[in-house]
C-alpha cells in the first residue's frame, strides 16, 4: 500500500531543508572567495519556493482533514 499523500510531502520537505541548507552553505563558502556567480548566489532559491509550498501544504493539512472526518461521525 502506497504512503499516504502528506507523508510523501512530509519525507519530500524534509530533503528540501537539507538541499537547502546546503545550498546556503555552498553560498556563504562562495562569498569568502570573491563575488561568486549569480547562479551560486540565486541557487537557494529554488529549495526556499518549494519549502514554502510544501510547509503551506503540510500547514493546511489538519485543518482540511477534519471537517471531513466530522462529517464522518468520527
């Protein structure tokens, strides 16, 4: 049986913070030898957007769960 939609985006965020994370790094590293190129500096970017997509999401989650489990009786 396959993973439920908001523990793939859970897992899925999670592995965005850690490309993230390092791509701050990789960032701050470039800074220390000059000015480093404009995709090293932007390439933060990317991971941070889908961050907030999936965190809004995951956010979102709870509250759109459970009027549908009310309507249940549960």
């Amino acid at each position: 049986m396959s993973a439920a939609p908001g523990r793939r985006v859970r897992q899925a965020h999670r592995w965005l913070s850690m490309i993230f994370t390092a791509t701050v790094v990789a960032n701050f590293a470039a800074q220390t030898q000059g000015e480093p190129a404009a995709w090293i500096t932007y390439s933060p970017l990317l991971p941070l957007a889908l961050l907030m997509l999936s965190g809004l999401y995951l956010f979102a989650l709870p509250y759109v769960k459970r009027p549908a489990a009310a309507q249940r009786g549960g």
